[in-house]
C-alpha cells in the first residue's frame, strides 16, 4: 500500500516539474529564441497587429474624423467612443461593441443578429451613411463586424475603396495609395489558407510614413 502511494506521490511530482515549469519554460525559450516578436504579442509602437482597433477618432485636421487614415472593420464602432462621458459613437450604433474607444476595456465576440433583425438593418444603414459621408462605397465587411470582434485585417478592395477618403484628407494621390495598398497587400498564409489580406495597423504605420 505504502509502496504504491510513494510511487504515485513521486510521479506526481515529477510530471508536475517536467510538464509545469521544464516544458513551459522551454517552450518560452524556444518561441523567445525564434520567434520572439509573436512571442511578445506581434507588438508595434501603436499596438498590436494581431487585434483590430478604433482609428475612427483619429485627429484629421478640417476633415472628418478618422478619414486620415485606413479603418478596419467596424467591431470598434459601439455605443459609445468613451464609456465614462457616454459620448457616441462615430455610428450611434446602440448595440456590439466589443473594443470599445480611449483605453475603456470591452469584450470580443459577435452580435449574434440574425439576417432578420431589426437592429442589424439599423447599424447596418448607420455604417453605410458613416463611410457615405467621407466619400466612400463601402464594401460588406466595412459595414458587418466580424465573428471575433477583433478582426485586425481587411481585404485588398476593403483598402482601394478608402483611397478617396485618405486622399482628399492627406493630399496624398490615388497612384501613391494604391502602389501602398498593393505594397502592404499580404498573400495567403503558405501560399494556399484562406485569401490575401491587408493589415490595418501595418497599413497605417506605413501611409504615416509617407505623410
């Protein structure tokens, strides 16, 4: 009896000391080593490019706000820009809001509105009055949230059809954004997963450079 409660008392600890702290520590190790940006949350000097954030609130002198720069998806655009002085959002959409504006933590997720609701027609004409008056035909993915409420990416004509809003407001020409746009344009992962994509945050990081 004894000698069967040693033996498991023993392995317990050993798989615990193998698989808690050697396993996990190597596995750190390893991604620190190889791949030490994606270790660290794919991290730039204005976030992170793996989560999808608010550039709607973006300064862009005489012109409306966020029109200076590429948006993503609108999983950001909730009821309220800052949850604290309950100012509106760009859209005055009364329902998802998953990121939430100014630093006010949300959670992600989906709408979960069916084709049917009432509410989703709603935010649906809100959002394509919003990209309407920057100058904008919205594509369906600038005007529908994404499944995971953090979408970082769009898809390559998502980006081509802002170019008007960002050249009026930068002064930037329709060839040069365009030639940014195909420049940022990333493949299918391995060549073959899924369709090309655009990274939002990327994608802006370098249109400020050329600004």
């Amino acid at each position: 009896m004894l000698v069967y409660l040693r033996r498991s008392v023993i392995l317990v600890i050993i798989v615990t000391v193998f698989f808690g702290f050697v396993y996990a520590f190597a596995g750190t190790g390893v991604a620190q080593l190889l791949f030490k940006h994606q270790a660290d949350g794919s991290i730039t000097a204005n976030g992170s490019t793996l989560i999808g954030q608010n550039w709607s609130d973006t300064k862009c002198p005489g012109n409306p706000l966020g029109s200076c720069v590429f948006q993503g998806r609108p999983d950001d655009l909730g009821p309220y820009a800052d949850t604290n002085t309950k100012t509106p959002s760009p859209v005055g959409h009364p329902g998802d809001d998953p990121l939430v504006a100014n630093g006010a933590a949300g959670g992600s997720g989906a709408t979960n509105l069916g084709p049917r609701s009432a509410e989703l027609l709603a935010y649906t004409k809100m959002l394509v009055a919003y990209w309407k008056a920057r100058g904008v035909n919205p594509t369906p993915d600038l005007v529908t949230t994404s499944g995971s409420g953090i979408d970082p990416d769009i898809s390559q004509e998502d980006a081509l059809v802002q170019i008007p809003m960002v050249s009026k407001a930068t002064g930037l020409s329709d060839s040069v954004l365009t030639h940014l746009i195909k420049q940022e344009t990333q493949g299918a992962e391995l060549g073959f997963l899924g369709t090309s994509y655009i990274d939002v945050l990327q994608l802006n990081e370098a249109l400020a450079k050329l600004k």
